[in-house]
C-alpha cells in the first residue's frame, strides 16, 4: 500500500522553474514501512530528492523481490528480520546522499539449506555518497535434529565468514546498471558443502561441474570499477582438508593442506599435503593473469599405474582420456564448454616422481620437463633410474578422438639381473649390463587398440652376458641334449649386439651378433608379444681353439616360449638329427 500526501507548487518566481513538494509518503508491504517526504525540483533538470527516516524493511519482503527478480529460488526459504532505514536520495539518477542502516541480524531457513543461515548485527552508513557496511557476520547454525552428518561431529569448528562492503558511485549514480564496490571476506568453515548449498538455494551457483566437502579459511578483499569488466580479487584461500570430485576422476581429490594466493598478476597455488592418483603430492602452480598459462613444478611420492588405472579407468563412464579426446559417446552440444576448457589449457614446468611403477616395472628418481597444450601431452627430457641404470627420453600423447601416443628414449647400463627378476618370464634367466634406444609409436582407444597398432624400431647392446640353458655351442655340438637329458649349460657372452623392428605384435630381430670365447653367433627372427620365439640362430665364426672349428656347425631353431625355450637343429649333411622338440631348460 502506498500513501502520498502532494503539495502543489506555490509560486513560479520565473519562466521555466517550478518546485513541488511531497509533505509526506508511506509505503506498506507484508513486512515493511517506510516514510518520509520528499520534494521535486526541475527548474534545472530533474532533481529529485527523497527523505526516508524512521523506516523498516522486512527481510521477507526482500526476499520476496529476490525471489521475482532471479528465478530459481525455491519458495521453501524464508527469510526473518528486520532492517531500519534512514537515508536521503536525491539526484537523477537516484543515488544515496547520506543516512543509515541497521539490523539486529536475520535468520535464514528452509529445507533446502543443510541448516539456517544466521545474519548478524548489520550497520551501514552513507558518506559522501558511498555506502559503507561495517563488517557482518554471516553462520551456518548447528545442522537440523535428525539430520546428522558426517561433519556434525565438528560443530565446535567455526562455520561463519565476516563480509564487509562498500559502494560508491562515479560521475553518474550509486545505482547504475554496474556500481563500483569492494568487498572483503575472512573466516572459515569445516563444511564448504553448506556454503554451496546456500549460493543453489539463491540461484547463484558456481558454474562448475565439480563437487566439494571439507574445510577452507578464506581472507579475500575484491575491487570493482565500472568501467572495468573484470574483479579484481587479492588475498589467500586455505584448504583444510578439502575433497573435491570431478566428473572425469573416480575418486576425490584430497587437499589435506595447500593455499592459493591471489596477486595483481598471478595465483600461486602451493601444496604442501594433496592426495591424488594413489600418492601425496607437493609443490606449486602458477597462473599467469595476462595469458592464463600455468607454470609448475610438482614433487610425487609413488605413483602407481594401477592407482591411475582406479582414478581414471571407465568405471562404467569413459576414463579420462577418453573423455579429454572426445569419445564420450555424449552430443557434441553437450560437451561444448568442456572442450573450450580442454582447448584452453596451457601449462608447462617441472615433474618430479620419487618412484613410477608400472607393474612389473618401476623407474626410480623420475625427473622431467612437462607440457600441456590443448589436447597435446609432450614429457620431454625424461630421466630415471632404471633397474640400477638409467633411463632418458620424451613422449608426446595426442588426446584426438583417434589418440596417439609416441615414445623415444635410450637405456643405459641395465642390470639384467634385476630387470628379469622383476619379470616372472626371465627371473633368472640372464645377467650382464645393456644399454639400448628404443622408438615407439601407437594409436588407438584401449590396450587391444594398442598392442594391434604398436611399431618402433630399437637396438641393444649387452655386455658380460648371460643367457641359462642358452649354451649355443653346447646345443650345436649335441653333447647336453642326447638321450640322457641333461640339463643344457649357461651360455656367456662378451657381448650382444643388434637392431630389432617393432610391428605386427611383436619384436623382429635381424643381425643380432652374439660373442664368446668359442667364437660368435648370429640370430634372426621373431619375439612374439605372447612369448612365442622362432629364432633362427646360426655360427658365423669359431676360433681354432674350439673342437667346432674343424667342421662347419649347423645352424638351429630356437623355439617354444621365454619361459620354455626348445630347440630343433638343422642337421649337417650325414648326421642324423637330434630330435625334434627337444627343450632347453
């Protein structure tokens, strides 16, 4: 209801200027009066001015013209308390001129909020036409009977941010369509659920598609003029063990200690305790206002693929980079803002990882260079430890919806000792030290995908090389396999030398040279990745010392598998065969 008592002008002291006067204004609502009086004056131009005193406005009514202004606000909130008004506006456009606000607090409800919302004392003032709010405190009460969370335990934790605001106007009026303002926060919650359930119930929710429980102390200060379409935000944001889930990840993140810190021209992200893939991780990020590029350099304990396997694997959804390369099996339209996202990223730095397992394998003291562009992955200047040697090269993963991944490295000094102990096919089965390089390519969704489209190329060299049961001038001679079943000797070598071609799953290999005291061998053919070995191995040279130099040997077949070798000779020209299938253990 609205009431107005209107005084005619009086008198016109000249052409073109007039004055009237309203003695007296009443506006009633459910939850609201307010009074006052006011004047108009338009000998030069519009000149308003509006004297509200000893006024109240009901937080119902405010919510209710919340509520009609932003669609989305459930009508199960209800809001209680009461401001007091006493202001001055005047001006056209309206601005505050001077007056003063207060409250003794409010308290906000409904069953879409985890528990109320408690508003504290509210004071604010006009000066010179800026509004100024003295800080309020802002509180999630105990959560509702019946209504037991994990977190109630914590209810001795403070829950409550206090906010202080002010807004000033510039050439034109406090309330344009974009005021300036400053606002600072301090505080902290062990629930930072609560808070995003309170921005859903207002309709304002975080445009993100991720999920967060847990703690964070917050002390942000924000500016904003008009004239700038950007917040500039400052100060620094804690995580108190905070869980975020992200719809690419099978299970939370975990942010047991790390901060942000907002600068003019960066946010430095610190982590100093975070659980993610399986290990803890530490270090910094950086991101870099003006290009929106991160620079790193991240330390990891352990990582295990297998962890990466239960973070990222489908899970009855795409992994990771399924999703990242676009075959989520979802509408383009529906993933739109996620590869805009995907397309925007940019960051490169440091890698570091105490230990990288990828079962039975493991590198140690992994060191590398890292770059995330788009939808592109590069490591590059990779070094490890490796099975008591060392390990360098790059890779680069194309995340396309046909991804492709390629690899280049070099091996030096391998134990192979160790090497074979961790593989369960060649425990014990050689020792000496090898170095190799190795080039490797493959696309495709899927370790099936993988191992049909998988080629490379490489070469290895060995040295003081061990092979059991592969004595190969034993097995020619025929002394260890005749009928008494001997158990064939260990074949040394000097060294072991050749190229190898990767395709068609598995490894050829062409002029693999095998040296030892008794002379050399020559070895050609292939390694099946299911273990399967048709080698055709054959003496080139034998020094005179030998009891085989007299005589061309033969050449043989190295079959069976890595775990259970056999082998079938060629026989010479008048020399029975040895029997077929005889196997080398």
């Amino acid at each position: 209801m609205v009431h107005f008592r209107w005084r005619p002008p009086d008198r016109i002291s000249r052409l073109g200027e007039a004055r009237t006067q309203v003695p007296k204004f009443l506006v009633e609502m459910p939850n609201s009066h307010l009074q006052g009086a006011g004047e108009l004056d338009w000998t030069r131009g519009l000149r308003p001015e509006l004297r509200i005193n000893s006024s109240t406005v009901g937080f119902a009514d405010i919510l209710a013209w919340y509520r009609a202004l932003r669609p989305g606000v459930p009508g199960n909130l209800e809001f209680a308390g009461k401001l007091g008004v006493d202001a001055t506006l005047g001006g056209w456009p309206l601005q505050l001129i001077q007056g003063a606000f207060s409250s003794t607090g409010g308290r906000l409800t409904g069953s879409s909020l985890p528990s109320p919302v408690k508003i504290g004392a509210i004071s604010a003032r006009v000066s010179r036409g800026a509004l100024d709010i003295a800080p309020t405190e802002i509180s999630f009460a105990s959560p509702f009977s019946g209504r037991a969370t994990a977190a109630a335990a914590d209810d001795t934790s403070p829950n409550s941010f206090t906010v202080r605001a002010t807004i000033f106007p510039d050439s034109s009026a406090m309330f344009q369509r974009r005021p300036n303002w400053n606002l600072m926060i301090q505080g902290a919650t062990p629930r930072v659920e609560n808070w995003l359930a309170l921005l859903e119930a207002l309709a304002q929710p975080l445009k993100a598609n991720w999920i967060a429980t847990g703690g964070l102390a917050v002390s942000m200060q924000a500016v904003h003029l008009a004239q700038s379409p950007a917040t500039a935000w400052l100060g620094t944001i804690d995580s108190r063990n905070l869980n975020v889930t992200a719809p690419y990840l099978n299970q939370p993140l975990r942010f047991a200690m790390a901060r942000i810190d907002f600068a003019k021209s960066q946010r430095i992200f610190t982590l100093s305790a975070a659980q993610a893939f399986g290990t803890t991780w530490r270090g910094t990020a950086v991101r870099n206002n003006a290009d929106a590029q991160w620079t790193f350099d991240l330390l990891a304990d352990r990582l295990d693929a297998a962890d990466l396997d239960r973070w990222l694997g489908p899970r009855a959804r795409p992994g990771l980079l399924a999703r990242l390369a676009g075959l989520s099996g979802k509408p383009s339209a529906d993933n739109s803002g996620r590869d805009a996202a995907i397309a925007g990223i940019a960051a490169h730095g440091r890698l570091r990882i105490s230990e990288v397992v990828l079962a039975p394998l493991h590198v140690e003291q992994f060191d590398a260079q890292a770059e995330l562009t788009g939808r592109s992955i590069t490591i590059r200047k990779a070094y490890a430890g490796f099975f008591g040697g060392k390990a360098a090269g790059t890779f680069v993963a194309r995340l396309q919806p046909d991804p492709s991944y390629e690899f280049q490295g070099r091996f030096d000094r391998v134990d192979l000792a160790r090497l074979g102990n961790a593989l369960p096919s060649l425990n014990e089965r050689f020792t000496g030290l090898a170095s190799a390089t190795l080039t490797l390519a493959a696309h495709g969704v899927g370790r099936e995908s993988l191992a049909r489209s998988i080629h490379g190329e490489g070469n290895l060299d060995a040295r003081n090389v061990t092979l059991r049961d592969l004595d190969f001038a034993t097995l020619i001679s025929g002394d260890n396999i005749s009928v008494g079943n001997q158990d064939p000797q260990t074949g040394r070598f000097a060294s072991l030398q050749g190229n190898f071609h990767v395709a068609a799953g598995g490894v050829e290999v062409s002029d693999f040279v095998f040296d030892n005291s008794q002379g050399r061998f020559q070895a050609e053919g292939r390694i099946d990745f299911s273990h399967a070995l048709t080698l055709r191995i054959h003496p080139s040279i034998f020094h005179a010392t030998t009891t085989l130099a007299s005589a061309p040997p033969p050449s043989f077949i190295l079959g069976g598998t890595i775990e259970s070798p056999s082998v079938v000779l060629s026989p010479p020209p008048g020399r029975v065969p040895a029997k077929p299938g005889t196997r080398a253990r």
